[in-house]
C-alpha cells in the first residue's frame, strides 16, 4: 500500500469513528468496543504511514 493510499484510508477511517460517536450520542451503540477497535486500527495505520515516511 502506498504513503498516498495509506493517508486516505486512515482519513476515511477518522470520518467512520466520529460517525460512530455522533451515532452513539444520538442512539447508543450495542458494542461500545468498537471505538476502542477504530481507535487502534488508526493507531496502527498512522505507525505505519511513519515508518514507510522515515523510509523514504
């Protein structure tokens, strides 16, 4: 995966994790471990976009 794609799937994934707390404000959500799953998956994408940037 390029730096170029990698930044905008941890964009999309940003957008998909306020989505889910707006959603949850309005109606809350059965499984709250969701936000902490998002929340790391964009942790670890973000560590990745480094790591191939100070590569580069």
């Amino acid at each position: 995966m390029s730096i170029a794609d990698l930044q905008d799937r941890i964009e999309v994934e940003k957008n998909n994790l306020d989505t889910m707390r707006i959603n949850h404000a309005v109606s809350p959500l059965e499984n709250t471990s969701e936000f902490k799953k998002k929340r790391k998956d964009i942790a670890r994408m973000l560590t990745i976009l480094a790591a191939k940037q100070n590569n580069q």
